[in-house]
C-alpha cells in the first residue's frame, strides 16, 4: 500500500483505463444525466461532473487497488438517490447489470450495494472499506471552487448570504435547514475535516479546507471593503 498521491498524469491515466473497462456503465450514466438536463429538470448540484469527481476521488484514495476500482464504479453511479427517489434501487440494478460480467465477486457486489444505499449516511464503525472510500470522496467531491458553483445550484431557494450574519453562522443554520450558502462553508463543508477515515483523503483534503477557511475570510474583506460589513446596526 502506498500513501503517496497519485501525479496528475498517473489520475489521468487511471481515468482513462477505467473508462475504457467500463464503457457501458459511464455511458449510461453520462446519458441518464443529459437525459435530466433536456427535460429542463435540475441536477441539484448532482451532475456528471459530479460523478466523475467522486469517482476519481475513491480510486486515488482507497487503501487498496481493489477496493479503488468497485470505488471508481459506484462514484459513478452514486447521484441515482438524488434523481430518482424510490426508483432508485431499480436504477441501479440496471446499473450493476452493464458491470463486465464475472469482474466482480457476489461479495464484491454486496460491498458496492451497501456502499450505494449508506453512502449519504454518517459514518459507522459497520462500514466496509468501499462505504468508507465512497464517503471520504464524496466529501472531497462536495469541496473546492466547483463547488461553490453547486452549491448554488443545490441551494437555488435561499440566498447566498445574509448580510447581517456574514462572519457567523446563522444561529437557526442545521444541515438539513441551511439559512444560506454561506452558511453552508461552516455548517457542513468545514466540520467534514473532521469525518475523513482515509489517510490519503486527509492530505487530499487539507488545501480544499484552507481555501474555504480563505473564502470565508474573503467574503467578510470583500463585504467590509463597501461598508457592509460588520453589518451597521439599526
């Protein structure tokens, strides 16, 4: 086992490998979300580039190549809860089936299944090792400036920011009832630092939590430098 991060080159490398292996399954999923987009509907943020990102991310964190690889297959199938609710399940079966046949074990299936339906869960000392690299690269993936995009996109019905809280967290903020997207930096994207199992997702992670401990600190300067921030009281 290695703990050193993959190159830029050798990702590309893997990305390429593994969607040349499984070109059955990436262009199904590729189609189901352009499917989305021309039925005017909205990914939430859970779009293929999405996918992609998870997918990459579980195979160049996993302990174990092959781990890795059932990783890099559910990243990719891993936004279905979001699009299709309690068809979900079917989805995926129609999924597993474009998987080249015999490549994986039923246990090696049981994994990547279990990992699919707990992934947005918290994490578990019950985990198997692909439900714990799927959720170390899907908090990755909900990290960085691309997310700041999404999380736009998730969030299309609260504002960006409150002024009269920029440099706080609105006191009624939860993770389920965010008050803005702001908010949302402090509230979940900064307290996952904390939930990374994998020791490559933690040195992945480290300069993704530096640039939004940054950004937060840039959104206050850019507020004050006209006035608004600290926000004059009444």
């Amino acid at each position: 086992m290695t703990t050193a991060l993959a190159t830029k080159e050798e990702a590309r490398r893997i990305f390429v490998a593994m969607r040349a292996k499984y070109r059955a399954l990436y262009d199904a999923v590729k189609k189901t979300h352009e499917g989305i987009l021309a039925a005017g509907k909205t990914t939430m943020g859970h779009g293929w580039d999405h996918d992609l990102r998870v997918a990459q991310t579980d195979i160049l964190i996993a302990e174990d190549p092959r781990v890795g690889e059932m990783g890099w297959c559910v990243g990719v199938m891993h936004s279905a809860d979001r699009h299709y609710g309690e068809q979900t399940e079917e989805v995926l079966r129609g999924y597993f089936a474009l998987l080249p046949k015999g490549e994986f074990a039923v246990e090696e299936h049981v994994m990547m299944w279990n990992a699919l339906i707990e992934h947005s869960k918290k994490n578990s000392d019950a985990d198997n090792p692909v439900t714990v690299a799927l959720k170390d690269a899907d908090r990755l993936a909900n990290l960085g400036a691309l997310n700041l995009i999404r999380c736009g996109q998730h969030h299309p019905d609260i504002p960006a920011c409150i002024p009269e809280y920029l440099g706080r967290v609105h006191p009624e903020s939860t993770f389920r009832n965010l008050k803005s997207c702001y908010d949302a930096i402090s509230v979940v994207n900064l307290e996952w630092e904390a939930m990374l199992r994998l020791p490559k997702a933690k040195e992945m992670g480290k300069p993704y939590f530096d640039y939004y401990r940054d950004f937060v600190k840039r959104c206050a300067q850019e507020m004050e430098e006209v006035g608004l921030y600290p926000f004059p009281s009444e």
